[in-house]
C-alpha cells in the first residue's frame, strides 16, 4: 500500500510547485523509501516510519523525525535529537538541540542552544568532526559545506577549512560542482543570484533573480524580478536553454520537470518539449 499523503508530502518538498499539482507514480514511491522507511505520523500524535508496504518499520513514538540518509535518521526525544538505524535503535544517542541530515559522512548538528549555539559537523559515531563554530550549517554536498559565519554565508571542506570565505547573504548547495550565491548589489539592482566554483570563482558573468541547483546537468533560474519574473532553465555554461516563460518549475528528474504557465500545469523534457 503506497501512502499518498506521505507522497505528496515528499513531492512538494522537491520543488516550488504546490503539493496539489504533483501527480504520484511508481518512481516517485521507488524515490519515497529509497533510503528506508519513509516519515509517518501514528494515531498517537507521535513520529515514526512506514515501511512500503504500510507496516511500521520503527513505531511512532517520537516527537519528531527526519528521513533516512545514509542508513540514519535524525529524530527528537522530549527536547533533544539523536540519530536512529533501520531498527529504531539509537545510533547515536540523542543530546542535540539540533540535528541535520547525513551526507557524505557528516551531519551538521548543534549541541548548545538551538538559538544561541554554535553548528558544527559530526561523524557517523556522533562525534565532532568540525567544532561547533558556525550559527548555522547545511550538509555536505560535493565535498563542501555550507556555513553561516557573522550573518554571512561561506563554505567548508571536510577539514573544517573555509575554502570559500562567508561573503553571501545566501547560498545553495554545490550541484555540478557550481553553487547559486547571493549577494546583494547597488540600490535596485534586482539580478544578484550567480554562481561560483569550488575555489569561490564566478562560473560565469550572468546574474539572475534567484537561481537553484544543477539537476541532471541543468538549473531553474528566475530572470528580472523575484517577485514576478518567470522562470526558465540554464545549462553548466550559463546559457539559458530552456526559455523564462514559466509562472512555477520544479527541477528535472528523470528527464523531466513539472511547469505551470496559469492555470495549466504541464511536464516538460530537457528541450522544453512537452512530455505528456
């Protein structure tokens, strides 16, 4: 039995696209459990996780939970996160006021105050890798990690080395080994997302309203206004080859993506053609 809501759930949280207009298939329930059993909430108001064909894989009986990445789990007990395995065990007892989700090996965590505290990373025992230096952290993609450093954003390698110093008001994630970066421009100037490298370089020149991550090899990418610019779709290069016609986008998977021009709610494969 698929669990639809949880579906749904999981749909919306890919993309901007409203939950409503996503439609489940069989890949997107394959996508659901890839890494276990998926986020459900029991009878009892508590958080636990299902197992694909409805069964609970770990009963719910936490306040609250994340999904499995790289075999673990971040859940909360009372006021403290740990992370848990396939079983329900604690993997790594819970003493966070805060825990994110594994990648590459790291998890970015906080053991002090939620809001006064100080993030770092963890390993997969539940120690610290990278001391807790940062007021917030993101997980490690492409061997870098996003940290948040004096109200600026930068990043980390696994060392803990900034490699990138915080110099952005916000970031994405490394995706193609780029990164979306924003950084505010003279008075009115509406286009300040662009991208960069690895060693902080700018990938290209062209600026953007608001720019996302690489997914299979291209990005959506907002031009003029971030309030009322459309969105289109660039390549590594920069070059916009999906044209910016679009009220909402999701990013591609599959060879497809989710787009909606008014009411009409359409996919599209990697030239923009229609795929239904």
């Amino acid at each position: 039995m698929v669990y639809w809501s949880l579906l749904l759930l999981f749909l919306g949280s890919l993309s901007c696209l409203s939950p409503a207009y996503a439609q489940g298939t069989a890949e997107d329930e394959q996508r659901l459990f890839a890494q276990g059993p998926a986020p459900a909430k029991g009878d009892n108001g508590k958080w636990g996780f299902r197992s694909s064909d409805g069964s609970w894989g770990v009963e719910p009986k936490f306040v609250e939970v994340k999904p499995f990445q790289e075999e673990l789990a971040a859940a909360r007990e009372n006021t403290t996160w740990g992370y848990l395995d396939k079983t329900g065990n604690w993997k790594i007892p819970p003493r966070f006021s805060w825990a994110g989700d594994f990648s590459e090996n790291l998890a970015p965590a906080c053991e002090g105050d939620r809001l006064t505290g100080k993030f770092g990373y963890i390993d997969r025992q539940g120690r610290w890798a990278i001391e807790g230096d940062y007021i917030w952290a993101r997980p490690f993609q492409e061997g870098l990690g996003a940290v948040k450093d004096g109200g600026k954003w930068g990043f980390v390698n696994p060392k803990g080395k900034l490699v990138v110093e915080p110099d952005y008001d916000q970031v994405q994630s490394f995706s193609g080994k780029l990164a979306a970066v924003q950084k505010g421009g003279a008075p009115g100037d509406k286009e300040t997302w662009f991208y960069i490298k690895p060693d902080g370089e700018k990938a290209f020149e062209k600026k953007f309203a608001w720019a996302g991550s690489f997914y299979e090899g291209m990005a959506r990418v907002q031009s003029d206004d971030r309030i009322t610019g459309k969105f289109g779709y660039i390549n590594l290069k920069g070059e916009l080859v999906i044209p910016a016609i679009y009220d909402e986008a999701s990013d591609f998977r599959g060879g497809r993506a989710q787009v909606r021009v008014g009411t009409q709610t359409k996919m599209i494969d990697g030239q923009g053609k229609s795929s239904e």
